[in-house]
C-alpha cells in the first residue's frame, strides 16, 4: 500500500516536472528565436539541458504508468 502511495506521488512529481520543463523550454526557445545577434552560451546550455532533463522525467512519468 505504501509502495503504491509512493509510486502514484513519483508519477506526479514527474509529470509535473515534465509539463514545467517543456514549458519552460518553449518560452526560452521564443527568447532565442526574439533575439538579434550571437546566442549566449549560458542560454543554449539552460536550452538544451532542460529539453534533455524534460525527456528524462517524461520517460519517469511513463515508466511509472
């Protein structure tokens, strides 16, 4: 039973973590493609760790399922 409880909270965290980051990276992309000019490195490595990190915990979201 507690396994369960534990298993349904690992769902949700997750797929709440998925549905923030792919939001997240969906406004950044809009700032990169805003932006005039040369792309910081700071924005491209936030970019592409955070779409990489939203594909890992979907994959969670789905394994838990």
């Amino acid at each position: 039973m507690f396994f369960e409880f534990l298993q349904a909270v690992g769902m949700f965290l997750s797929l709440a973590m998925c549905l923030f980051l792919f939001s997240f990276v969906y406004i950044e992309g809009l700032k990169i493609s805003n932006n005039e000019g040369r792309i910081e490195a700071s924005t491209f490595i936030t970019f592409v760790s955070s779409i990489i990190m939203a594909f890992v915990f979907s994959f969670f979201a789905s394994s838990f399922y």
